[in-house]
C-alpha cells in the first residue's frame, strides 16, 4: 500500500522512512511497518491503521520458532536445558529493548501526546513491543526467510555459551523453571517510597495470576531479581 492510499502525513511517513533505513528494507506495504513502530497511545491520530499490540502478539511466536531454529543448528551438542537457557536470555525483555535501543528504533516510534507528556515513560517495553512486531511485519511483507536474517543479524553476536551452563540471574532461573509447565512468570510494580535519591522499589513476580512472591530494591529491576529469588526459594 502505497503511503498516497495510507494517507500518511509528512511526520508519519518520516517514522516509516527511518524503521526501513534502520532495516535496510523498503515495506511493499507501508501500513505494517507504521503499525509495528505505532504506540497504542498515538491512535488518537484516526489515520494511523493500529498499533503494535497485534504484530507483537505474532512477532513474539516468530520470534521464537527462528531463535530456537538458530540455536538447534548452531549447537548441535547442546541439551534441551541449555538451548532454552540461552533462548531465555535471547528473547528477553532487556535484550530485546537493548537491541532496539542500539539499533536506533526509539526515534522512529510514534507516540500519541498521551505518551509524550510523561517524557515516553514506557519507552523500555515500548522499544521491547517494536522489535517484536517489526519481525512480524518483515513475515508478513516479504516472508519468513527475510525476518530471519533479521533476526539473526541483530541477535547472533547476544549468543552466549556460558547462559547454557548458567542462567544469568535469578529471573531467567525462574523463567526456565515456570516454562516446563508452559507458564510464563509477570512481574508486577506495587509501590515506589523513599526520595527521589533514595527511593525503594517493591514488585511481586505472579505465575498464572497467583502471587509467587514479593522483593525490594532501589530499582524495579532489583526488586523484580529480589521477587524472583525468593520465589525460587518457596518453589525449591
């Protein structure tokens, strides 16, 4: 589809210019790289077609079938526990949003002003949701075989062997314990106290909406690997 049928403005089609050089792909069909960079928040603007929340549902599955495919060919020694381990790590939300933030993508997402007046606070799982959703957009525009070496391209040089031996901290522990039984662990932010050069964190970490546990720490990330630890305590 053509940006003249899109109707894009002049700011819009700039955001899709810049995903494609960052891609080094042209869209057929530029209404699913708009899509993919779109935050729910910019659908305010009635001529953007969605957001990423749909990419990224689909994007999320690809994703995984061409880690997994990626890793099966690349260690063919490696036991099911360590090729999970390092899948773990690949797909997580901090590689993930790391990877887009190098990549350049938080300046071609689009904000509503919704989202822009909290100085992008969720530019973290923002950045996280696009990279998903532009794997999707790649399957859907030019096929399997053009997201793949996307994929791999941004990811192969993340592949560490020593996550195989040993998860990287106490979240990808429970991750890989929470996945044999095909559940994924959520974390949950409950408070934030303390001044701002002091402030203390405390998250929950639920499995299946059942709270496994509760920890502290003078960042979300700290609180989320506190909750996480102690989870795996209650579990062992």
């Amino acid at each position: 589809m053509s940006e003249q049928a899109l109707g894009l403005s002049t700011v819009l089609l700039s955001h899709v210019l810049t995903v494609e050089q960052i891609l080094h792909y042209r869209f057929n069909d530029r209404s699913l790289a708009l899509m993919a960079i779109t935050h729910p928040s910019a659908l305010e603007d009635p001529t953007i077609p969605g957001s990423y929340e749909r990419l990224e549902f689909l994007g999320d599955a690809y994703l995984g079938a061409i880690v997994s495919e990626l890793l099966y060919l690349k260690f063919p020694d490696l036991d099911e526990g360590g090729l999970t381990r390092i899948k773990i790590a690949l797909v997580s939300g901090e590689t993930l949003s790391a990877k887009a933030q190098e990549l350049g993508l938080a300046k071609a997402i689009v904000f509503g002003s919704a989202e822009r007046g909290t100085g992008q606070r969720g530019l973290h799982s923002a950045l996280e949701n696009v990279f998903e959703a532009l794997v999707a957009a790649l399957v859907l525009d030019g096929g399997l075989a053009v997201a793949r070496d996307w994929v791999i391209a941004c990811l192969s040089d993340e592949i560490s062997l020593e996550v195989a031996i040993k998860p990287e901290n106490p979240k990808s522990r429970l991750q890989e314990l929470l996945q044999e039984e095909q559940v994924t662990p959520t974390y949950e932010l409950l408070s934030s106290e303390g001044p701002a050069h002091a402030r203390v964190f405390t998250s929950q970490v639920l499995a299946n909406g059942q709270v496994l546990a509760k920890g502290t720490g003078h960042s979300i990330k700290e609180a989320e690997v506190a909750a996480a630890a102690l989870a795996l305590k209650h579990l062992a």
